[in-house]
C-alpha cells in the first residue's frame, strides 16, 4: 500500500512537527539552564535550609557565691520526662499512663503540655519537668509499654542554702510564652527554652549568668526527623556572680527574726555593700528551679504572710521614731535648735486645739536634744517639727534618701514617701496642714520608708553624711578570663556638718548605753554600738487589742562601731510591738556574727552573761509612741 | 490470511541499534534512579528498581514481540486491540480498584495493570488506521470527515475522563490530536475547532474537580498554598535547582534523600536525576528523548507506507507528550498532572507500554527498505 498522492503534504507537516518538537525541547533545556545553572546557587540553598536545622544549647549559668566566696546558687542536673509527640500513638492514654506510674495529676501533665515552646516537629515536649529519682525509676521501668516518652537531663538551679536569702538570689526557670512574646525577650537575646532569670538576683544580673548558648547543625528528613549531626559551636557557659552578701551575717539574721514577719538589712556604711538582707517568711527557692508544681504556687501566692514579697525593698512602713535621728540632724543642721535647747514635755503637745500625746504620758519633763533622742520623747519632735516645717523636714529626709529608690541591684524596689506640700497636692489634691507635719516629726503620718531606705540613711549617719548606694554584686568572674567586671561604692553627698552628724551619732549611743535609753537590748560589751528604736503603729490609739495582727510593728536601727562604723542595720518586725524589745535583740545577734568573724567580739560566756543582764532589763514600754491617721483627721476636721 | 509474524534475514539486518540502545539507556538511567530514590536506608536494596527490573524485562519482551509484528497483520487487528481497550476501561467500572479516589487499575491473577496504558498504543494503531485508509481525504480533514477519528477518539477519553483521570484522558486527546494534525486538517476547519475549543473551556473548567482546579491554580502561584498543592512545585524546583551543573552526586540528592521530594519513584523521577546529576545528566537524558522523537519522526518521514508511518508518529508523539507534560511539571512550568515520564518512571504498565511502542517503531524502521 502506498502513501499516494498525499505523501508530498506528509512529509511537509512531519516536518514542521519535528521543528515544533525541537523548539520544546530547546525550551525545557533553557528552563533546566536557567534552574540549575543561572539560579542553580539559589536553589542550593534553598535545599540545605531544607535539610539542616539549628539547635540551642542552653548554656549552663553561672554560679553565685558569697562575698567569701561560699557557694549560693549552682546547677544540678535536673531529668525530665518529655514526649516525643511524633511518636506517641494516642496522648490521653500515654498521659494517663505517665500520671499513673508517677501519681502526678493528669491536668499537670497536660497544662505542661499545653505550655510547650517547642518549636519543630520531632522536638521533645517536657511533660514532667525536674522528676525526682524514684518517679524517674518508675519511668524507665515502664519503659517498654511508653512508646514516645523521653528522659532527658538538663542542667536546672539549685539552691543550697533552701530558704536562705531567696529574695536576693531570685530563681531562674524556663522562659514562659507570655515572656517569649514580650518585647524584652524580643529586645535581647532570648529564645525559647532558654532558662531565664525570674526574680532576685538572677533576674537583676541575668545576662551575666545567661551565658551564650551553644549551637547544634543537625541534619532532618521532610517530617522533621533527625538523620545525623552536621557541625557544633559549644556554649559559652555564665559567669559567676560574687556578692556583697555575707552568709554567715544573712543567716543570723533569718534565723534572728525567727517565727516573726519583718526584714532585716544589714550595710557595710563604708561601700554600701549589702551584708544580709532577709525577708520572712522565707520559702525554699529550689521549689521555682524546676516547674513549680501548682499546689506549691498556690500556697505561697496565698499566705497571709506573703512569703514571696522582699520586705526590705519591696514594704513601706512608717519609720516611727527611727525617723527621729534625721529630725535630730536637721533641727541642728537648719540652726533651729541647738544640743540646748530644751522644751517641756508634759505628756503632750498642743497644738490648733487639741493635744498630740507622747507616748510617755506622765511626761519628759524638761528635755534637751540628747535626753529627748535617748527617751525618744514625742513632745520634742512635734515642737521641733513645728519650727522645721514640713519643706525642711522634706528636705532632709530626702537628703538621707527617703521618698526614691536607693538603687540597690534587684527588681521591685519601692520608693516609700517622703512628703511634703507639693507630694500631697499632686497626689492627694490638697494643700499641706500643718498638724500632718507633727505626725510626719515622729516618722508617722504620709511618711513612709523601706527598710533598706532606713539601713542607708542610717549608714549616712554613721560614715559622716555620705549616702550609699547599695550593692549586691561585688564582681563577675568569668571562669576563663577571670574578674570581668566590678561594681564601684556610689554615694552621694549629704552636705551636713560632720559635727552634727558626730553629735547626733553620740545620742544614738546613749539610746544603747543609757539606762534610760531605748535601745539597751542591742548592747555589746567591747563595741560601741549606736542606735534608734521604733515604733510604727498599726491600729487606732487606744484600741487595747490582744490579737497579734494588730501590734504595732518594731523598729530598731542601728550601727557599730561608733568610732568607725563597719555595719550598719535596720530592722522591722511587724507586729513586734516596741522596738526595743523586739528588733533590737536582733541587731545584738546580727552584730555579733558579724564582729565574732572579725575577730573583735569577746569570748561567748561573755555574751552568756549580757543574757543575764538582759533579763533584768526594763520591761516593754507600753502604750502608743505616736498620734494616727484616724487622730490626725480629727484634728484637721 | 497474513500470518501474525513475518521477517526474513534481509530485515534483520536492518535492526535500529541507535533506536535500541537509545531506549535501553534511558532505561538504564531509570533503574540508577529507582535506586536512589526507592533504596531502603542503610541497606542496598531497592525493592522498587527491583519490581521494576522485572517490569522491563517484560517490555523487553513486548518490545522484541512487537517489532516481529507483521504491520499487515497489526493493521487488520487494529480495530480488534481498540474495542479490547474500551472494553477493558469499562470493565473499570464494574471491577476497577480504587486508588486514590479513581478507578484506574485492573486485576488479573495478581496482576494490577492500567488498562489507560495499553489504550494509548490501540488508539495509536486505530487512528494509524482510519488515516491510512483508502477514502481518507487527500486534501486534509473537513468537517464531516472528521466525523468518524474523532468519535473514535472520543470514546477512550470519555471513558478515561469517568474514571476519572484527566493527565491520562489529555495525554490520550493530544496524541490522537497531533496524530490527526499530522494526517492533515483543512485550514477553515482547523480555525473553526480552535473557536469551539475557546468556547468549551468554560464550561469544561466548571466540571473538573476541586482538586484538579487547586492544582491548576496553585501552578500558577505555587507559593501561595507551600504546604498544599504548591509544596510539590516549590520542593521539585528546589531539587532541580540545587543540582547545579553537575549534580550533588549519586545517592547525594538530600531532596531526594531526605524525602522532601514527593512521588520520587514516579513522577518526580526526573527531579531525583536532575538533582544528583545536575544540569550535565538533565541534559543527557533530554537528548536522548529528543534523539527518540526526532528519530522515530524520520522513520516516519522514510516510511513508504501510511498506516506503519502514523503508528511510528504515534508512538513518537507519545513518548514527546509524556515527557513534555512530565519534565515541564518537575521544572515548574507546567501544572503537576500525575503524568509518567517514559521509561524512567516506576510504574509497570507504563514501562510496557513505552517499550512495546518503541517495539513497533524498530519493527516500521527494521522494514523500511521492505516496499521499495
């Protein structure tokens, strides 16, 4: 058979088919042309991005040590149960499983679960974190019928000292969402699963203790499984912090307070470092290092006692009558008193028609500076309130750092009041009345001050008038390079006559030596210790109340040696009642830790025997030092 | 009557080696590739390139039968292989294993095979037919005449289409299409086709399912839907792309490797070679693919008879739609229509197929000189 007459025509379309099949043949060969070579380059990467995936390292932080080098806070390795969800066959069952063997909540497991931060596929997602050995036991036993659950270790802080100072140092913990989402974590170097510093210290120094965070290349599949490793850059681990804090100092004080709500703050007046800070109730840190459980959270959230509020920078109280050895300067300072001049004290003072009572209500008689600092008589400090004023009383107490932040290196510091007439009308609307000056005169009244406010004041007092900003971090030390970085003492100037502050620094003693004064519990035989009792009071005058919420709170500042002082105190218990009772034994116990280390306090019987003579001492005083709010008012209307 | 097989000595040393080991190369590559792509990790062992071992062998044999193919007797029977074929597609419905959402597949004793695969070649040799016939207009197709190719057409694809496989039922219409171009078409009546094809293709868009629309739409923007339909686009350009000129080397393709390259074995066959052998590898199996065509056209061009040179251009055509449509998805410039490429792709049916045609084109190019 033949192809016939159409075959010239065949033979022209064959042709132009081939022609045509050539040019797309031409066309795909440019297209892999301009892929593979033109924009081969791109497409490469695109490729190793696909397969290669970076890991963080958590870098272990940095360990933090007392000023004698004693260890605060290190790491441990902590193990955690984690799922690899990718391999769990159905999660409520494997929840539940887990929840059994370790007789942990269901809902904890799932909450953990429901926080996770993981970030790709095939990332293990920690469901119990920080297991204790038994439960990790039970874990590994069962291991067989757990399929996608994972142990693995993780350096996590521990705390040594339990409830030693855990508002100082703070706790570190796994960045949580909210966190990750914040602007800072957006602003710095965060990432997920970094463990970050919450609160204290660790927070305050953190990127100092972070470290840097090591890098792991590992190679994946498209499911995000991991198929080899591809290249690491270690971590750099943190660097540890030396702090100011002396343990030995920190703990008398803790165990001083006792039982007792209150704070105490112990200073070097010479550098502002900070020797003991203590805060009860206290609370074991090592409960945050992990993922607190929800019990233990709930439980300290809700103590009445707020165990988680760092009294010392973070309570305004009334200063009560320890806010008399500033009116004691001022008076001086501003020349409307001298060490001579003397008023009566018939148990009150009168003032716009009515009496504003001392608390010594059969009366001082007639007092001088001296005597009316030693017996702490109200009567002369209204008077010498009248003829300060509230602006000079201002002045002064903000020379001595009331009313702002004192600086010191930890979150949450508060301010307290130092009032005067421009406070009250930005804050409160209303102009100055001069009656509140009188209550301001006994550290009552709008006056409010944090303990540490008066630790620094008083160390002002002691050093000659310099103000010191308080320090907790003495040096960095890297663990290679050594000392990176150390802090500097800051102070800022008071301007106050030497003199003055010598003279009043002189009745400070007599509170302690004399056999009048207030303060006679917090003497130590050998040294020359200087002081002032308080009284901040708490419910209306009058009120005779046995329930202990209602005492007022004690008081007690004080420092040594009176010659040259090296520490400087204040102390709060709350609902202590006097000062002189309740805060001043602690200032004696704290002192004498502090003394004994250096070598300067005698031998124990010694002190064996002040307990003796302290027993004999004379009983509480009594009664209410100060008019209150509820009074004041009174007097206004 | 015309026996089945017919050859003498003077034939047989004709035989197209270039044509043969053309194929056989492009089968070779194949296998390497299977290798790569369907090897079990950690172990040398590919049960893919193995099953497909097995598959050419079988074409190998088809091929050899089909060249022995007395075109007479292939001619007489051609009608014969077409109802077969349409019987064999309706017979999906009734007994058809469902894959993937279509009915695509056929069982026999064990065997799975895709009745669409052999359709290709029947509706080649029928086509092949109604163009070699003695009324077959001289001065090309008009209207009327065009009346019996296309219902002959038409059928497969209707019926393809119901399985439904669209790639399949479009590769069947461009082949016999081409085919009919090739017979010749007067002018009037090509334009006029042309208006009604515009016209249809509304219509013809509202009735494809959702999924084959994503697939169009997400050719056209793949980075809109990267986890979706998109995702097999961005990952086979990537695989392409980062083989560089000369590849990242054999089992070195970490898209391939690493399974971020989807359907490696079947359709995306072509990106695994593209990645570990770069733009050198890509180039070499292109020329060997146009080698394929261009030479079966010039069998075609040489061929004293009409039916053998129409199944020639068919086969030819065949093997060139297959690849086009294939290598322009894996490159990203034509839309992803599940579509083999030919003789590399995994896929028993298909490789049969593509080997049993390329059969009859050495059978056609072995018996050139027969009619002279």
């Amino acid at each position: 058979m033949r192809a016939g007459s159409g075959r010239g025509h065949f033979g022209r379309r064959l042709a132009v088919g081939a022609l045509l099949v050539c040019v797309f043949f031409t066309l795909l060969g440019v297209r892999l042309w301009y892929l593979q070579v033109a924009q081969g380059a791109y497409y490469r990467d695109l490729s190793e991005n696909n397969r290669t995936r970076t890991i963080r390292t958590v870098a272990p932080r940095g360990n933090i040590y007392d000023r004698d080098g004693r260890i605060l806070v290190r790491n441990r390795p902590a193990f955690n149960v984690s799922l690899m969800l990718e391999d769990v066959p159905e999660m409520g069952q494997a929840l539940k499983r887990l929840s059994n063997i370790t007789n942990r909540p269901v809902e904890d497991l799932e909450v953990n679960l429901k926080r996770g931060t993981r970030r790709y596929p095939f990332e293990p997602q920690v469901v119990m974190g920080d297991v204790s050995r038994v439960e990790l036991a039970r874990v590994k036993e069962r291991n067989f019928d757990l399929p996608g659950v994972i142990v693995d270790i993780l350096p996590a802080r521990a705390y040594p000292h339990g409830d030693l100072a855990p508002h100082v140092l703070g706790y570190a913990r796994e960045i949580s969402k909210p966190q990750l989402d914040s602007s800072w974590a957006k602003e710095s170097k965060y990432r997920a699963g970094d463990i970050v510093g919450q609160a204290g210290i660790e927070r305050q120094w953190d990127p100092y203790l972070q470290g840097d965070a090591g890098l792991r290349q590992v190679e994946v599949d498209a499911k995000g499984k991991r198929r080899g490793e591809l290249g690491i850059v270690d971590d750099e681990p943190g660097q540890d912090l030396y702090l100011t804090l002396d343990l030995d100092v920190q703990r008398t004080a803790q165990d001083a307070l006792g039982e007792e709500v209150g704070a105490v703050v112990a200073l070097d007046p010479q550098t502002g470092d900070v020797l003991a800070l203590a805060s009860t109730p206290s609370f074991d840190a090592n409960l945050f290092s992990g993922r607190i459980r929800t019990d233990d959270w709930k439980r300290l959230r809700n103590d009445k006692d707020h165990p988680l509020t760092n009294r010392p920078i973070a309570e305004n109280y009334a200063p009560g009558s320890t806010f008399k050895l500033i009116m004691a300067v001022a008076g001086l300072a501003e020349k409307v008193i001298t060490p001579d001049t003397t008023f009566d004290c018939p148990g009150y003072y009168w003032f716009a028609g009515r009496a504003y009572r001392c608390h010594k209500r059969s009366g001082h008689g007639k007092v001088n500076l001296e005597k009316a600092v030693t017996m702490s008589c109200d009567s002369y400090f209204y008077k010498l309130g009248r003829l300060l004023g509230i602006s000079n009383i201002h002045k002064y107490a903000t020379l001595f750092g009331l009313g702002r932040k004192t600086g010191i290196d930890l979150p949450g510091e508060r301010s307290g009041v130092a009032p005067s007439n421009e406070w009250k009308i930005r804050y409160l609307g209303e102009r100055w009345y001069p009656g509140e000056t009188l209550s301001v005169s006994i550290g009552q009244g709008f006056l409010t001050t944090t303990p540490i406010q008066m630790a620094v004041a008083t160390a002002a007092i002691a050093n000659g008038g310099r103000v010191p900003k308080p320090r907790l971090l003495k040096k960095v030390v890297d663990r290679e390079r050594g000392v990176v970085f150390r802090t500097a003492p800051v102070f800022s100037e008071t301007h106050v006559d030497p003199k003055i502050l010598n003279l009043v620094s002189g009745y400070a003693e007599e509170v302690i030596t004399d056999k009048h004064g207030t303060g006679k519990r917090a003497a130590i035989d050998g040294i020359r210790v200087a002081g002032k009792t308080g009284t901040a009071q708490v419910v209306a005058l009058g009120k005779e109340t046995l329930k202990k919420e209602f005492n007022d709170h004690a008081w007690f500042v004080s420092y040594a040696p009176a010659e040259n002082p090296m520490i400087a105190i204040a102390i709060i218990v709350e609902n202590g009642g006097h000062g002189g009772s309740a805060a001043a034994p602690i200032s004696k116990a704290v002192m004498e830790t502090f003394f004994r280390k250096r070598g300067m306090l005698m031998e124990p019987e010694v002190s064996n025997d002040e307990q003796g003579t302290s027993d004999s001492a004379p009983q509480r005083v009594p009664g209410v030092e100060a008019t209150n709010r509820a009074h004041q008012n009174g007097a206004v209307g | 009557m015309t026996s089945a097989i017919r050859v003498d000595k003077r034939v047989l040393s004709n035989f197209d080696w270039l044509l043969t080991a053309a194929m056989l190369s492009l089968c070779a590559v194949g296998l390497v590739m299977l290798f790569s792509a369907g090897h079990v990790h950690e172990k040398n062992y590919s049960p893919t390139m193995e099953r497909q071992f097995i598959s050419m062998s079988i074409g190998l044999g088809a091929f050899v039968a089909c060249f022995l193919l007395n075109p007479t007797f292939l001619r007489r029977w051609s009608f014969v292989f077409y109802w077969i074929g349409c019987l064999m597609l309706a017979a999906l419905f009734f007994k058809g294993v469902v894959a993937g959402g279509a009915r695509r597949w056929l069982e026999f004793g064990g065997f799975r095979f895709q009745p669409s695969e052999f359709m290709k070649l029947a509706l080649i040799l029928a086509m092949a037919r109604i163009f070699s016939a003695e009324n077959a207009p001289k001065d090309g197709y008009d209207m009327k005449s065009l009346i019996v190719p296309v219902v002959v057409m038409g059928l497969p694809v209707a019926l393809i289409l119901f399985e439904p496989d669209l790639g399949t039922a479009l590769c069947h219409l461009l082949i016999a299409g081409s085919m009919l171009l090739l017979a010749g078409v007067r002018g009037s009546t090509f334009f006029k086709l042309s208006l009604a094809a515009i016209a249809l293709a509304y219509p013809a868009w509202s009735t494809l399912k959702d999924y084959q629309k994503q697939r169009v739409v997400s050719f056209l923007s793949p980075e809109q839907d990267p986890l979706g339909s998109g995702y097999h686009a961005i990952q086979s350009k990537i695989a392409v792309g980062s083989g560089k000129l000369f590849g990242k080397g054999f089992l070195e393709g970490t898209q391939t490797q690493l399974s971020f390259l989807p359907e490696q074995t079947t359709d995306f066959i072509f990106s695994v070679l593209a990645e570990e052998w770069g733009f050198a590898g890509s180039f070499v199996v292109l020329s060997l693919f146009a080698f394929l065509v261009l030479h079966a056209f010039a069998i075609a061009g040489r061929c004293r008879e009409r039916f053998s040179a129409f199944v020639v251009v068919g086969v030819a055509m065949m093997i060139f739609w297959h690849m086009l449509i294939n290598i322009g998805m894996v490159v990203g410039v034509l839309p992803v229509v599940g579509l083999t490429l030919p003789l590399l792709s995994y896929g028993g049916s298909s490789v049969i197929t593509f080997m049993a045609g390329l059969g009859l084109v050495a059978g056609v190019s072995m018996r050139r000189f027969l009619f002279t």
